[in-house]
C-alpha cells in the first residue's frame, strides 16, 4: 500500500471548495502583490493548489503551489475562503 502525504491528502481532500475560492480571490492577491511575476503566476496555474487558513482571526493564510509555501495576510480572503468551506 503506498503511503499517502498530508500535502496530497490535503490536495485531493480540499480540491473542490478551496480551489474555487482560491481561482476566485486571485485577481485580488495579485493586486496585492505587485512584486509576482507573469512566469510564476502562468506556472501555478499548473501546480497543485491548496489553501491552509493557519489564524483566522490574524488573516494568515498559507497557499501551497506545488512544492512551493507562501504566506499572504488577507482578512478578506480568509472570509471567502470560511463561506466557501460553508462555516
């Protein structure tokens, strides 16, 4: 049996909802973050995306595109993302 990762656990198991809130908060992080590039935004769109809200009440969200870790502080993206998930 082969052994299965948190990461691709979380991948599998959040896909739907989080990706589909995620795609839809994009156009707003990008905003935010003027300093990401059009190569590193066209490859994560490639990636695995999974979205870990790690403090709510802080806005900290951590995004994992592939390998990669990056955390946004993002009071209105973490609202999204709770309604979304439908908590």
């Amino acid at each position: 049996m082969s052994q299965a990762s948190r990461r691709s656990f979380l991948a599998v198991a959040g896909s739907g909802a989080v990706t589909t809130a995620v795609v839809a908060a994009a156009p707003s992080s990008r905003a935010a973050s003027p300093s990401a590039s059009s190569s590193a935004s066209s490859s994560a769109s490639t990636q695995p995306l999974v979205a870990h809200v790690r403090d709510a009440a802080a806005g900290t969200v951590v995004l994992y595109v592939g390998h990669d870790e990056v955390v946004v502080q993002d009071h209105d993206l973490v609202r999204r993302l709770t309604r979304a998930a439908g908590r």
